[in-house]
C-alpha cells in the first residue's frame, strides 16, 4: 500500500521534484499509518504483498511463455495439415487447498491456446485438448507450483 499510495501521489502531481518526492513519502507514510490503524491494514501484510508481488511477477512470465509455446504449436499443427488432430478430455486432480488457487490454475489453462478447463469439481479438474501431445505436462506443470508458493505465504 506504501508503494501504492507514493505512486498515486506521484501520478496526481505530474512531475517528479525532490520536494514532491519526500512529502510524497510523508503523507504515503501518514496514509499507511491510518490504513493501518483504522482499515485493519497490518506491516505484516505489507510484507507479504511485496513478497508475492515478485512471485506473481514470476507467475506471469511463465504464463505468457507458456501462452507462446502454445501459440506456435496450435500454428504448428495448423499449417502443416496433419489429417488426425485427435483431441482428448484428461482428467486430473491438484493438491491446491484455496479456491483462489484453483481458479487460477483453470483460468491458466484456458488462457493457454489449445486447451480449456471443461470442469472443476473439489480438486478435480477435466481439460479439453486440442491435441494429446497438448495434454503432456498439464499435472505436474509449473502454474501449481506457483500457485502452491502463492497459497504457503497467505
């Protein structure tokens, strides 16, 4: 929130000047104070937004790689014409124990081409894949890793 409110400060004024920079970082301060007091905002929970915030970061970047990756087989298997793209509905379950943490694991999967999280019921979920060498890798993938860091540290 810190950083938040500095950089909201910031953006309202429209310039960056030293002095706009430390009372910036006065009233941020003053704004985190009363978060904390009055808005049950604790330092605690500071911490651990900057802690998952580099972890989400990281999250991210798999994500998008693993979007690319996706993107050029679907191409792949486009252009080349192959006769038999033969799909599949692979069943899985997760060791996932938030609902948050599951609904990112569905929403990662069906943000990556070739793939679409059918259903989740608990901890089970049915994919569709375009293709079975699509269904390679969607168990022990790296989204449940991350997201089982994401669920440790809350």
């Amino acid at each position: 929130m810190f950083l938040l409110y500095f950089l909201l400060w910031i953006v309202f004024n429209g310039r960056v000047t030293l002095e706009i920079c430390l009372f910036g970082l006065a009233i941020a301060g003053a704004l985190l104070a009363f978060s904390c007091r009055f808005v049950d905002y604790s330092l605690a929970r500071e911490r651990r937004v900057y802690r998952n915030g580099f972890l989400f970061l990281r999250y991210c970047g798999l994500l998008v790689t693993e979007i690319v990756r996706a993107n050029v087989s679907a191409i792949r298997m486009i252009l080349t014409q192959r006769e038999e793209i033969e799909p599949v509905l692979v069943s899985f379950e997760t060791d996932l124990k938030s609902q948050v943490g599951k609904a990112m694991l569905a929403n990662a999967i069906t943000l990556t081409p070739g793939t679409i999280t059918v259903t989740l019921e608990g901890s089970e979920y049915t994919v569709h894949c375009l293709d079975e060498s699509m269904a390679e890798g969607l168990q022990e993938g790296g989204f449940a890793a991350y997201i089982r860091k994401f669920e440790e540290t809350i």
